[in-house]
C-alpha cells in the first residue's frame, strides 16, 4: 500500500490569493491524482500528473486555475490560483497501485 | 458518462444491528470498484476492492458484492459499531482517457447508535 502525506493539512485564504498543496508518496509512481470535494459533495477529479508532461485536466478544470507540477515520481504540487469562496474545499491527492489511496486531504477555506 | 447512485443518503441503526449500503452505476463495464470509508474533515480510507471478474470480497465485518449485469454492489457490515460511525462512499474505475478514472457515488452517512 501507498502512504501518502499532503501540506498543508488546512488553511484559511483571502479571495484573489493562491495556495500550492503538496502531496508526498512513500514510494515511486506513475500517475498521482487530484481530487476535490466540495461540501456535501463526493470527490470530483480534477487532472491526472504525470511525471514529465503536461497534465491532463479533466472537463470544468483549467491549468491557468490549478497549475499542476510534477517534478519527481513521488511528489506533485496543486495550486488553487486567483481563489473565490467558490473553492473552499477538501483537495486529495491520490495514486493508483493495486488499489486506489488517498492522501489525507487540504481543507481550504477561501473568505 | 459514468454515474454512481448510493442509496440511502444517510442511516441510523443500533449498535450490534447488520446493515446494507447500497450503490449503483450506469456502465457495466468497469474494470473494478472499490469502497472507501471517510471520516468527518478526513482523507478517504480504502475499504474493500472488488474486480469486474469478482463477485464478492471480504475483510472482518465488511463483505462487499458487486453484480455488473444489474450495475450494482452492495456493502454489508455486520454486527455494527459506534467506531463504524462514518460516511461509505463508492467508487466504479473504468478506462478512460489512458488511464483508469474513478467515479465516485455522493456516499452513505452512517451513524450508529450505542
């Protein structure tokens, strides 16, 4: 199994601002993802990394709103950019090995 | 477009009673599907995975079965437990774009009562 950590683990921004999650995996993988639930909602995917390209961003999400890096097989960042109360959410970071794991989730509160 | 339905939003059983959650999903084919389990402001923690060419799993209280002809699993707990107090979501991957994709249900509130 996959153990992966993300920073920070919660924060509080004001509107216009952008916020760069990490995600930290114990070990090597292809693809990590990212995810996010809005409150009341299930998890939503936002775009897929991978390490050495472009990552691929699923329908209603953009790159100049959530820049994804990659840099490494074990690491990826996600920053929430130009933030609107809209985006308050849990951002997951998750990897595919046998099963699908989570990361334990940034609980972001935009005022 | 993939869609996942759990069915009920939310329940409230006694302590030691056995129960049901209930998911469906529209496409049948899907590679596998998975349960999780998340507690109130955390991460989701794996719970059960059953593949396409399975009909059930289990692990202690938990047993999950998955019948693709009628795009449903179900999870079954037994002789529940106020620690077991927590929302059960579902998830169907199936291929898409390259990679396999997770489409999540809205989950199942559960609350047991002591």
């Amino acid at each position: 199994s996959a153990v992966i950590s993300q920073k920070p683990s919660r924060d509080i921004c004001q509107r216009g601002t952008s916020l760069t999650i990490q995600c930290q995996v114990d070990s090597q993988v292809t693809m990590m993802f990212w995810y996010r639930q809005q409150p009341g909602q299930s998890l939503t995917l936002i775009a897929t990394a991978n390490q050495g390209s472009e990552a691929t961003y699923e329908s209603g999400f953009v790159i100049d709103k959530f820049p994804i890096s990659r840099p490494n097989l074990t690491f990826s960042t996600l920053t929430v950019s130009n933030m609107s109360p809209e985006d308050s959410s849990i951002y997951l970071c998750s990897v595919r090995d046998y099963e699908q794991y989570f990361g334990p989730g940034t609980r972001l509160t935009v005022t | 477009k993939q869609e996942v339905t759990q069915i009920p939003a939310a329940l409230s059983v006694p302590e030691g009673e056995n129960l049901v959650l209930n998911c469906s999903f529209t496409d049948s084919a899907i590679y596998n599907l998975q349960w999780f389990r998340q507690d109130p402001g955390k991460g989701l923690t794996s719970l059960l995975l059953i593949q396409s060419s399975q009909r059930e799993q289990t692990s202690g209280r938990l047993n999950a079965s998955l019948d693709k002809s009628s795009g449903r699993s179900t999870l079954y707990i037994a002789a529940s437990q106020p620690g077991d107090s927590a929302t059960y979501l579902c998830a169907a991957s199936y291929s898409g774009a390259g990679s396999y994709q997770l489409t999540f249900g809205k989950g199942t509130k559960l609350s047991v009562i002591p």
